[in-house]
C-alpha cells in the first residue's frame, strides 16, 4: 500500500482539491484493483 499513502500526502501538500490530478498520476496503481 505504497501508493495509497503516497497520494494521500501529495493530495495534503500538493492541493487539498486537486482531485483530478491526484487519481491521474498517483492514483493509476488503485484505479487497477478497483
């Protein structure tokens, strides 16, 4: 669960609302599983 802590933390220090880029670079690796 590398990544699940990974966009987290950018999504706090990067943009509280970047939603749309979060889930695009960090998030590729759970938009598989699920």
């Amino acid at each position: 669960m590398s990544w699940e802590m990974q966009f987290t933390e950018v999504e706090s220090a990067d943009r509280p609302q970047g939603n749309d880029l979060l889930p695009t670079v960090t998030m590729t690796p759970i938009q598989g599983p699920h």
